[in-house]
C-alpha cells in the first residue's frame, strides 16, 4: 500500500500507467493533457522506459500499434481534436485485436473549441472511434484516485479482451489536484503472446498482426467472434456507482465531473424534501443498462446531467426502453453545471414539466 | 546434385498475387536473400503497406505487421522501440511513403530511426488501378491525370532520397533499380547494406527501388523496363545521395 500523495489527474494517471507495467508512451503536445507527456519525459528515461514525442497524433497512436503487436503495454493520451486524428490508429488496433490504452482528457468542441473541459467525445468514445463495426471499452472517472485506478483497469481489460480502452476524462479530471493512494505496481508479465510479432527464432509459424480480409465470409467470422467478445464484457464488465438511490424519486445519471457536482445538488435537493438519487456510470461503453433498467419500475423520472448537448440521455432512454422522462441538464463549451443548474432540472423533474 | 539455385528460405511458399511483369517480386526476392544471408531470419519484423504490396506479410516467413496507409514507418518505430534488438524493415510504394505517408517517412528519417525502409517506386498508384502517384513524371497519363500529369495544376513529382538527404538523421540512402541484371545485383547490394547498417546500429537507411508497373503503364513488361531507362532514370538519377560511412556522401 502506497501513502497518500497530492496530484494533478493527468500526473496520477501517469504514474499508476507506469505502476502499470507500461513502458512506452507516445504523445503530442495538446492542451488539457500535456502534463502526462512532460510526466513522462521526465520519468520513462529514468525506468528504462521509452518516452517519445511523436511527430502527429497519428503517428502516436501507430507507435502504439507497433509496440502492442508485439505484445507489450502501450499507450497515448490527447484530448478531443486530437483523438478525432487517432481514430484511424484505433479503428486499426481493434480491427487486429490489440489491446493498449488510450487517455482523452476532453475539451470543448467542435473544431478547434476550446481547451476548458467537457464531455463531449461521448459519442464519439461510445459509438467505437473510428471506421468500421468495434466498440473500445470507455472508462469514465470521477475522481483523481478513479484516474490511478482506471488507468490499472483500463490495461488489465485491454489485455484480457486483447482490444484497446480509453480512459475517457473531461479537462477538469486532468487538472484537479486531490488526494490519492497510488495503486501497487504489476509485475510485468513477460511471456510471449501467442500472437505478438517477437521473432520467429526459427522456431515457430511467423506471426501476422493484419486487419486485412480480402473473404467476405472470414471477415464476417472475425466480426462475429468480436462481438461474441463485447457481449461477454457487456455482461461482465459494467460498471457504475449507486448514491442514495434506495428511497430516491428522481434518478440523477452523470459520470465525471459532472456526478461530482451532482452528489452536492442531491444533498441539497434532499434538504428541500426531494427525494433524489443517482446511478454513475464508470463504463461507458459497457454502458450499465441492467441498474437503469431496474431504476426505471421505482423512480418516477430521470435526469441526465453532462457536458454536451444529450449524448449520454439517448443511452438512458434506450436503457430504461423510454419507461419514464429523461431530463437534460447540460453544459457546454467548457462551462459546468452548477448546483443551481441541477436543482432547477429537479424542480422541472418533480413538476413533471416537459 | 548440388543445387545451384533456390528459393529464399525466408520466403513463404504462397503464390505471389503480383501482374506477370511487375518487379515487386524481384524485390521481394532480394530482401528475402539479404535476411537469410545475414542470418536474421529468427529476429526480423516486417511492416507491410497498403498497396500493391499490402499482402507482403504472406510472403515472408518473418513475423509480420500490416499498417494503415502510411503509417509503416510509425509502426516500424513502436516496433524497434519495443525490442531494438529485432530487425525490423518497412516495405512501402510510393502513394503510401511519399503520399499520404510522408509525414512519417520524414519523421523517422529525421529522428534517425535505426529501421530499414524498402521503398518502391514506380511512379503510380497500382493497387487502386493507376492513378496518379507523387512521383508519377511530368506529362505521365494516369487514370487521374488522363492528359498527362500538368504540373502547372498537379505540382511536380517528389524525389525522396535527394529530399530526405537535407536531414541529418538518414544514415544511408540509395536509389537503384532492377530493369537488367546488372541493376538486380547493385539493388541487392544496396538491400543488404539497410540492413547491414541497422544490425550495426548505424541508424534510418532508406533503400528506393525504381520499379515497373506494365499493367498500369499499358506497356508489355519488357517495354516497361526499357521506360525506366528511357524516362524514370533521368527523372530520379541512381546513386548514393548519402552514406554516413563517408563515402559518396551524394
């Protein structure tokens, strides 16, 4: 067990990445994640990692490419336009089944924004970033002790499912600083994957890491086997938080910062006599349907409070079947909610107003 | 009987997919000669493209990676970063490194990658049928430049060694060809050098290979050698344009 030490997110993510056994980091200077490269710079050299400042976001995540065809951790980290250039990468490590880790500290949208925090890439994270039939396994924290941890989980379920993750954070997660417990380091595990790229040594078929299928019929089979794998890490693998949810009329779903300020308007809600709870969502993509499913037969109506326009209210619709409302509390452009925001979409919650 | 002639150990058995004519085959032949001869078989990482060679991961009995269009080079980096004591080269056409790739092909030269790049030029886009390449010559008709490539709207063709040669990284880079017997041996010699080099650490060595591409030019495969002395050697002279051993520094 490590002592409680004061970080920023982005430098905790690094730091458990590194706890994590990873050993190659590539990235590009981009505002609100550029701690984790300088973090990096400064630390790999010393471990006898490789740190490299890649020349493009797209050259970043294809030297995470390299690096995980042959087997080892890998990762990167940008924020919004610049993950929007390393889709083709990730569309390319699903399409070959690699895992590696990949960090968007998102920032307003679209186009070139603004740098203040947002969660606007839900979509984009959720819908599989990239061309082609995939899904990533999208981890939402919510705290700086969640950037450690998720950063571990985010590896371990890359690894176990052999597909790439993405820690997926707003601006204001990368900058905080809080308290946090740094996890223990892995051991590195350093037998050969039976598919990597290491070198025949004469001894053994080559390996082919490839995403290409001229046969319509084996790229289907490759497709179906995919997805026979998303359905087990569907069942297996949700995460989320619940918060006073056993008594609660109103269901409050936020992940991020946003859950954050959301426990405070819950408290304060409760103090006016509504009885408000609130289901965090901590996997994305896998996104908790069966706890909304269940939430929708006992409240009367839900709120869905994020940095976008509503992209995560048509995952909570399509959760509970549209059983009951679902409110829209949002921000964009880099504003948060603010207490009062929320409170004034539970008081349009409790009216029932449409 | 002593057996004079045979395929390259580090050749698969599969059929190559290549035109009758096309020289990716001779080329694929003398890398595969140049990883048995020195030895590296068991410890050599191929990066295939995209493009007419994309399929290369089924020819070479070395372990493989297929990258997206491009980006072979920034592969080929996490690679050799991975393990550097692995070999690890990238076998790429001209759409693919001096095209939509050549951010990553100026990159690596510049940070003098220890990697080694095979780089096919024959002046067109095969794969997808012919169309214009970065290198395709002035005047050249291309499904895409159907009135011969007008420089005036389509820009000039890009010559990569001389381009790459500004840089201090590239430790070595060549331009040979293999339209005549004389010129297979010279490129052989060359291949064998790339490697050589990255085995000895001496970093980013870039080997270009003036190929034919007779089904894309509309020319019988002998006429499309003759064309690569008639047009494309003096467009893009052969030659060492750098070798950081200190000979014909170019």
């Amino acid at each position: 067990m490590q002592e409680k030490v004061l970080m920023k997110g982005n430098e905790a993510l690094a730091e458990a990445a590194i706890l994590a056994g990873c050993r190659h980091y590539f990235g590009y200077p981009i505002t609100p994640q550029t701690e984790v490269a300088a973090y990096m710079s400064k630390k790999m050299p010393k471990i006898g990692g490789v740190f490299l400042q890649a020349e493009s976001e797209i050259a970043a995540i294809n030297m995470v490419y390299g690096v995980a065809a042959t087997g080892k951790r890998a990762m990167t980290s940008s924020s919004s336009p610049g993950i929007a250039l390393k889709c083709e990468g990730i569309s390319y490590l699903a399409g070959s089944d690699l895992p590696a880790l990949i960090v968007n500290v998102q920032r307003g949208g679209p186009g070139l924004g603004g740098i203040q925090p947002s969660q606007s890439d839900y979509f984009l994270a959720t819908r599989g970033p990239g061309h082609g039939d995939f899904h990533v396994i999208v981890l939402a924290p919510a705290s700086v002790q969640e950037m450690a941890d998720m950063t571990l989980k985010g590896f371990e379920l890359a690894d176990k499912y052999r597909m790439p993750c993405m820690l997926l954070a707003d601006g204001t997660m990368g900058q905080m600083m809080e308290p946090v417990v740094l996890p223990d380091p892995v051991e590195i595990d350093t037998t050969p994957k039976d598919w990597a790229v290491t070198g025949t040594e004469c001894k053994r078929e080559h390996h082919i890491v490839n995403s290409l299928y001229l046969s319509p019929k084996k790229l289907e089979d490759i497709n179906l086997e995919r997805f026979e794998r998303y359905k087990k890490i569907e069942e297996e693998e949700c995460l989320w938080e619940e918060f006073m949810m056993e008594d609660a009329d109103i269901c409050i779903v936020s992940c991020g910062i946003t859950a954050r300020v959301s426990r405070n308007a819950i408290l304060e809600a409760r103090k006016q006599g509504i009885k408000v709870g609130m289901i965090r969502p901590i996997t994305l993509w896998p996104f908790p349907k069966k706890p909304l499913l269940a939430a929708a037969d006992k409240v009367k109506s839900f709120i869905s409070v994020e940095l976008n326009m509503g992209q995560m209210k048509e995952d909570i619709e399509l959760a509970i079947r549209c059983k009951k409302p679902v409110y829209g509390c949002t921000r964009v452009g880099g504003m948060i909610t603010t207490v009062d925001d929320i409170l004034a979409s539970i008081k349009e919650a409790e009216k029932g107003e449409e | 009987m002593a057996v004079v002639f045979d395929k390259p150990k580090s050749l698969t058995d599969n059929v190559l997919h290549y035109c009758p004519g096309c020289t990716h085959g001779i080329v694929h032949r003398l890398v595969a000669e140049v990883i048995d001869e020195l030895g590296i078989e068991g410890r050599t990482i191929g990066i295939a493209p995209v493009g007419c060679s994309v399929m290369a991961y089924d020819y070479f009995t070395v372990d493989m990676v297929e990258a997206a269009h491009g980006r072979a080079p920034a592969v080929a980096t996490g690679v050799k970063r991975s393990d550097p004591s692995k070999i690890v080269f990238t076998y790429q056409g001209d759409g693919d490194l001096a095209s939509i790739g050549m951010c990553e092909t100026v990159h690596s030269a510049a940070r003098g990658e220890n990697i080694t790049i095979i780089f096919i030029n024959n002046a067109i886009y095969g794969m997808t049928g012919g169309q214009m390449a970065p290198t395709s010559l002035p005047g050249q008709v291309t499904q895409t430049s159907p009135y011969g490539r007008n420089t005036e709207t389509q820009g000039f063709p890009i010559r990569v060694c001389e381009l790459l040669s500004e840089l201090d990284g590239p430790a070595y880079l060549e331009r040979v060809t293999v339209n005549n017997v004389k010129n297979v041996r010279n490129a052989k010699k060359a291949i064998k050098k790339a490697f050589q080099n990255q085995i000895d650490g001496k970093g980013f060595s870039l080997v270009e290979v003036l190929s034919s591409c007779p089904t894309n030019w509309g020319m019988t495969p002998q006429k499309a050698l003759e064309w690569i002395d008639e047009k494309m050697i003096p467009y893009y002279p052969l030659g060492v344009y750098r070798d950081k051993d200190g000979e014909n520094n170019g």
